[in-house]
C-alpha cells in the first residue's frame, strides 16, 4: 500500500473517531449526566448552596462568590498568593470592576 | 504526497519528535479548552437554582453575622417572595488537616445529633467510628454526630465536602448565637427585579452587600479563564519553547534539505511544486499533531476525569471532588486551535523553502 494511503486513511480515521466523540459520544450516557444535573439542581435549591466545591484548601476560594476583600489576606496584609488554587482562580466579579 | 513521506521518513527522528511535542502542546491546550467549558456549563446549569440574592453583613469590610430582626424588613419590600436565613460556616478538622464546609438546614428532618455528610467526608475524615464524627465545638466540648445519610456521590461536586447538621447543633458547634445568622437567602418573584431589590436592601441597610444570582453565575463563567492565571503561564513556556524550536527547524533549512530541493530542481520541478512538497510536509506534521492532541485531551478530560490537572486544582487540599463531566465541546474555541496549530506552522515551513527554491540550484547544491 502507499504510504500517502495508509496516512490517508490514518486521517480518515482520525476524523470519524474525532467526529464520533464530539457528536455520538456525548449521547451515550445523556441520560446519566441528566440524572446527575438534576439532583445537583435539587440539592443547590434546597441548601442554596451557591459554590462549587471544587477548591477547599482556602475559604475565598472554597466559596469564590461569597469571599469579602480580606478573606485573601487574612494571614497578613503584605500576604501574597501562597494557595495554588487562589493562582488559579480569580476575585469575584464586583472586586474586578 | 508519496514524495513528502518519503522525504520525512529519511529524517525519521526529527519529524517523530516534532509531532510529539507539538502533539503535547496541542494537548495541553485542547485539555483546558475542554475542562473549563465542560465545568462552566456545569456550573450555569447548576446554580441556576442558587438564591436571587444573597445579603451579608458587613462590619469594618469583613463579613459579619447578620441579625434575624433584619429578615422581616426585607420580607415587607414588593417582590420578594421569601427570605432564609442561612448558618453554615467552615470546620477545621485537625486529623484529616482538612476544611468542611457545616450547614445547618430543617428539609432533611434531621435529630439534633444527626448529621449527613457528603462523600468527601467520609473519604477524608480519617477518624469515623461506628459511622459517628467527633467534633470540637468552639468551647473546647466534643460533640459525637451519627452519620444518619450520605449524599449522593453524583452530587460531589458541589457536596463532597458538606456536613449538614440542624441549627441548634450548628450553634453548639461554632458558638453563633441566637438572633444571627451567617446571611440570608433571599427569593424574588420577578427576576427582572433582583437588582432594583437588592438597592432597596442596601437602602435600609448601608451595612449589607448583596451578592446577585448573576454574580455568582458570571463568577464561575470566568473561572478557569485560561488567558490569565498560573495555567496560561504554565502554558507560555512550552509554547514559547516549541515555537523556537519549531522555527528553528522551518527557517533553518538543514543542508540535506537544501540539497534536496536544489536536485529536485535541477530535475525540472518548478518552485510551485517545491512549495507544495513543503506544504504537505507541513500540512502531515500540524494536522497529526492536531488530531493526536484533541483525541488525546478528550479522553484526559472525559474519560480519565483530567486526572493531570488534579494536583494543580487540588493545591494543598486534602479533599478533592470525584466527578465526571458532560462532555460540552465549543466548537468556536476548537476550530481556533485547529488555525492557531495549522496555518503558522504550515507558513514557516513554506517561506524558507520559497527563498531556497528561487535560488539557483547549482548553487544550493554546492552549499549542501
């Protein structure tokens, strides 16, 4: 075989998985990530939880919408960001205006 | 295009070495294109049931407990249609050197020394006995907990590290005392009216701010802004790295190369067939790359739940969520990457190969 047909069809290939990820893939379990947004739905309106956990090692970043101005300094005034995940993230919104 | 394998397959190594950190680089990349839309679309979906608005109390602009008397006020203004107030506040547990987040609610029916806990404590915990937790109240006194319930792990997201308890253990727990709260959930009929509310509360009360649904939403829609934060520097150094190396090996025609397209000349190709040659070695290059990187990333991200950016978003954390996320793909910020990763690349290779093919090709052969 050529070696411009086999890249060829290495490409071909790479398109129909590529398409099948992007447009097939996402079908397979729709019923599952409904299920699940759901109940995360039910648990935010029942708690009114209004942050994501996804960052615990700080509180300003455990919950980024409710953090006040001195919750990022609270260790001392010249504090510079030593939680990777205050790297990561930025202030809320009304602190960047 | 027979030719152009040919032709890359004699510098094997080069070229299997370029399309691997150029496959890297593309997913990298690609990975965080992918985590971040799939976390904000999680996040708009989710907190879109979050309280319209959310009134702290602040003294000397630090957030401060917030007296029950101010409830009634804010039920008496036009549109607002209910208003809760919330304890919860954070726990510090020494043995697991791990911070949980304690909630007081009533919807769970919970007995004063019952609480339910989400999958995250349980993991990280570290001393349950008999599916009891053993906590220090603010004084100094234990308080033992039965476990009554776990949370659905599918909620860990926003659960993994919750403890719900009801009020009166909460007080127990961090000494808040009666009349306060941590804030207050308020609820708006007419969300057109969240704004013009929340003025309303700041009116009667200067020493309050108020913190909107939509704040809340636009804060995590620009969360993981990978254009500013240690990511794109992270990012900044490979890419600067690849890309001296990638115009080291475009511009910098090796004498081989020049020989190459000086005999191919001499044999009577024009300079639009070199040009073409160099394209499709560019073109195989770039769009091998592109793929290997996308494919790659959507499986980090989809399939291993972006297991390689857990240290980075763990930090020094001790609990971290398990989740998986929807697959949401931008197609926008994907066909960006695909032009970002094609056509620089295809360009610096055609240009050097332009300058070389123009000249004579008796020349360039005696310089190979």
């Amino acid at each position: 075989m050529r070696k411009s047909t086999t890249y060829l069809i290495f490409i071909a290939a790479c398109i129909t998985l590529l398409g099948f990820l992007l447009w097939v893939h996402p079908h397979f379990n729709a019923n599952y990530f409904e299920n699940s947004i759901r109940k995360k739905q039910q648990l935010v309106k029942m708690l009114g939880i209004t942050d994501m956990c996804l960052f615990t090692e700080a509180r300003y970043t455990r919950h980024l919408s409710q953090a006040d101005h001195f919750a990022a300094f609270q260790d001392s005034p010249m504090a510079f960001e030593h939680f990777p995940s205050g790297s990561l993230t930025l202030p809320p919104l009304r602190f960047r205006k | 295009m027979d030719f152009t394998l040919s032709s890359m397959l004699r510098r094997k190594w080069k070229n299997i070495s370029l399309i691997v950190v150029y496959s890297a680089i593309v997913f990298m990349i690609t990975s965080v294109i992918f985590f971040a839309n799939a976390i904000r679309k999680e996040a708009e979906a989710v907190l879109q049931d979050a309280p319209e608005v959310v009134i702290q109390k602040l003294m000397a602009g630090r957030h401060d407990l917030i007296p029950l008397t101010y409830v009634e006020k804010i039920m008496e203004i036009r549109g607002v249609r209910d208003v809760e107030a919330r304890l919860w506040g954070y726990y510090y547990h020494q043995a697991a050197g791990s911070n949980y987040t304690v909630m007081a609610t009533d919807d769970l029916a919970l007995k004063d020394d019952e609480v339910v806990i989400g999958h995250g404590v349980l993991r990280t915990w570290g001393t349950v006995r008999e599916k009891q937790l053993y906590i220090r109240g603010y004084d100094g006194r234990l308080l033992i907990l039965k476990i009554k319930d776990i949370l659905n792990a599918d909620t860990e997201l926003f659960s993994a590290d919750l403890i719900l308890t009801t009020a009166s253990s909460f007080r127990r727990i961090f000494g808040v005392p009666a009349g306060f709260a941590t804030d207050l959930a308020v609820r708006i009929r007419n969300l057109n009216e969240c704004q013009t509310i929340a003025e309303k509360i700041v009116g009667i009360f200067p020493d309050t701010r108020p913190v909107l649904r939509e704040e809340i939403l636009r804060t995590y829609r620009s969360l993981f802004d990978w254009r500013s934060g240690y990511v794109l520097v992270l990012l900044s150094g490979a890419v600067l790295a690849f890309l001296i190396f990638a115009w080291d090996k475009a511009t910098g025609l090796s004498g081989e190369e020049k020989s190459e397209i000086g005999i191919l000349k001499a044999l009577g190709w024009d300079t639009s067939d070199i040009l073409l040659l160099k394209f499709w070695e560019g073109s195989v290059i770039c769009l091998t790359a592109f793929f290997i990187g996308v494919l790659g990333a959507y499986v980090h991200v989809f399939f291993t739940r972006a297991s390689l950016f857990e240290h980075a978003l763990k930090g020094w954390a001790v609990l971290y969520p398990l989740f998986r996320l929807k697959p949401e793909i931008n197609f926008y910020q994907l066909s960006v990457v695909f032009a970002l990763t094609v056509f620089p690349y295809v360009l610096i290779t055609i240009v050097p190969a332009w300058r070389v093919s123009t000249t004579d090709p008796d020349a360039v052969m005696r310089q190979g």
